[in-house]
C-alpha cells in the first residue's frame, strides 16, 4: 500500500510540473494563423504604391521578411497582409 501511495504522490507531482511547463509556453509562443499563406514565404513588394503612406511604409517595413516574421513580430495583421496581397496588390508572395 505504501508503494502504491508513494508512486500516486510522485506521479501528480510530475503532472504538475508538467501543466505548469504546458502553461508557460503557451503563455510565451503567440498564436498566429496565417490564413492558407504558408509560413515560410517571402514578402516582396510590387512597385505599386498606394495614396495612404502608412501602407507603403508597412509594405516596406515587410520587403524579404517571411510571412510568418512578418505576423510574429507585429509588423502585419493576418488582414493587412490579405489586403495587400488580394486587394491592392502591393505586396507578392514569393
């Protein structure tokens, strides 16, 4: 019986440490969709410039960055990124 108590204590003590472990990295490792673009591709610009300067700066801010530094790092919204891609294509995926 003592076996059986000792292994039960050592057993919630790990899966304690354990959810512990789980909530830290999901507190630390931001959670980014990216909306069917793939991760790995790179950003470029396409020449077009828009009226709105905040929009080329932000193109520019991205120019050979991947998708997923540029949504990571808080330069680009899954939308802004759709919107300059699909809309007033300003930015290319290569």
């Amino acid at each position: 019986m003592e076996k059986y108590m000792a292994k039960t204590a050592t057993t919630k003590k790990s899966m304690l440490s354990s959810a512990k472990t789980q909530t830290k990295t999901a507190m630390t490792t931001p959670k980014v969709r990216f909306g069917g673009f793939s991760p790995e591709a790179i950003l470029e610009p396409t020449g077009k410039t828009v009226t709105a300067e905040a929009n080329n700066a932000r193109v520019k801010a991205v120019k050979g960055k991947t998708v997923s530094e540029a949504l990571t790092s808080g330069l680009y919204t899954l939308a802004d990124l759709r919107y300059d891609v699909e809309r007033v294509k300003t930015l290319k995926i290569a």
